[in-house]
C-alpha cells in the first residue's frame, strides 16, 4: 500500500470512529420527525418519571442530602452540583466518550447514597467539601441515568434537545422530593431540639441499610 492509499485508509478510519462517536447512542427512530414539543415532553416526562416514581435509589439519595442541613439554601446548592454533574456524565456518556457497564456504575451509586447516609449521622453540619463529593457523585449518577435513556434511545436529530428535556425532567423530579421533604420534616420539626435524634439519624439509618443491601445486591 503507498502513502496515499495509507492516507486514504487513515482517513477512512478516523471518519468512521467519529461517526461511531457521534452516534453512540441507541436511535429513537419514531421521535426523528417528530415536533419539537413533542420531543421536548416525551423526554421531560420521561426524566421526571426516572425519578418519580421508578427512581427509588435517586429519590433515597436526594431526601439524603436534605437531611444535614435545615436551611433551603444550602440542600439547593447539593441539588445543583448534583445536576451540574449528572448533566455532564449523561450527554458524554450518550455521545460514547465515557462508558461504563451497569455492573459497576449501580453499585457505586449504592454506595453513594451508603457514604451520604453515614455522613448525616457522624457530623452535625454541612462542610463545604460535602458540595463537592456530591458533584462526584453525580457523575457516577449521570452514568446511570444514561444507562436507562440508552433503552430508549434519542432522535437522530435532536440530540442536545432531547439531552436538555430530560434533564430538565430529572431536575423537577428533585425538586419535587426536595420540596416534600422540606415541607413535610424540615419546615415543621427542623428547629426543634431533638429534630437530629427523631428524623435525621433514624431516617439516615434506614437509607444506610437499605444502601447497604443494594450494594450487596448489585455486586
């Protein structure tokens, strides 16, 4: 083969790699012409509903991170590194550029929601590291969020739509528990004195157990 041909060749391979990058993802063939509202609801709803009601690990995970903290402020910013994070894994990973297999993204998600549990038990205010470690672990999530969107597939066309809508949708799923939990436990018990010893450690306690059997199990 001369150094044309081998050109040629190379060439050939890198478009096909980029194409493959490009199209990484499962392709929602019946959304392809459809309105742009259309896509815009079907992938919203589809969001809210990965976590209302068929994310019991991610709901557990969110009424975790407003148990250390009474002030709204404060679990709105968790929320919002959580997202920033998980937005990032879930339209890389639909691209192609990270993968990793189920086997070992949902027990890491176990164990976040286990590490989380702990925490609220051991200290008795939010550091401002915990922002941070709540951002890694929304990457690990993002993961799994993709996992469950690559079963359904995007619009060959409507990437980044599709990718914001459902986003968008998980987002107001959280907003939804967050908005539960600090109107149901936190607005009402969250300043009395023994608001730690009746909610956050036995709430905690139980999201640690059942974590903990999830990581078990997903091993």
């Amino acid at each position: 083969m001369n150094a044309t041909n081998q050109k040629r060749a190379f060439l050939f391979l890198l478009l096909l790699a980029a194409s493959q990058v490009a199209f990484a993802h499962t392709v929602n063939y019946e959304l392809a012409n459809a309105p742009l509202h259309n896509v815009i609801g079907f992938y919203m709803k589809l969001g809210i509903q990965h976590i209302i009601p068929y994310g019991l690990d991610h709901i557990v995970f969110v009424v975790g991170l407003c148990l250390l903290s009474t002030k709204l402020k404060s679990i709105l910013w968790q929320a919002t590194a959580f997202t920033v994070a998980h937005s990032v894994t879930l339209a890389l990973s639909m691209k192609g550029v990270i993968t990793l297999p189920a086997s070992v993204v949902e027990p890491i998600i176990a164990l976040s929601i286990l590490f989380i549990a702990v925490e609220n038990i051991l200290i008795t205010e939010l550091k401002p590291w915990r922002i941070a470690v709540v951002f890694l672990f929304g990457l690990i999530h993002g993961l799994g969020f993709a996992s469950a969107l690559n079963e359904i597939g995007l619009p060959p066309n409507q990437f980044l739509l599709s990718i914001l809508s459902f986003n968008l949708g998980v987002e107001i799923g959280q907003i939804i528990v967050i908005a539960l939990v600090f109107g149901l436990i936190i607005l009402p018990f969250g300043r009395r004195p023994l608001y730690r010893k009746s909610f956050v450690y036995p709430l905690s306690a139980v999201i640690g157990v059942v974590a903990l059997w999830w990581t078990i199990q997903r091993l």
